[in-house]
C-alpha cells in the first residue's frame, strides 16, 4: 500500500486545515498533479506535521474522555 500522495491544505489566519474530498475528487487531484511534466518539489525537510485519520484521532481519545 502506498501511503504518500498529494493532499490540499487551506490556510486561514496562520492556521493550516486538511480539506476534505471525495473518493472521486481525490483520485481527479491525484491523476492531475501526478500528470505534470516537471517534477513536484516536495518540502520534505519542511514538515507540517504528522497526519492522522480522523479515525486514528477518535480510536486515540475513546478511551481518555
């Protein structure tokens, strides 16, 4: 299983925030990106942070309320 792939982040006030998509938005925006000539710069020493699924955040804090 690969577990890298493009993401979109939208920005507001300083603050990043992971956007939502749809099995088929996800697979468009993958398809697009991944169609690119040149090569994407990924920052990887420039890290946001570790990601986790919404579902990883909720198994985390089911057991801490």
């Amino acid at each position: 299983m690969n577990n890298e792939g493009f993401a979109l982040i939208y920005v507001r006030d300083g603050v990043a925030y992971p956007v939502e998509l749809t099995e088929e938005q996800n697979g468009m925006l993958q398809s697009t990106l991944n169609a690119f000539a040149q090569p994407i710069h990924v920052g990887i020493d420039a890290p946001l942070g570790e990601v986790i699924t919404l579902a990883e955040r909720e198994a985390s804090t089911d057991g801490h309320s």
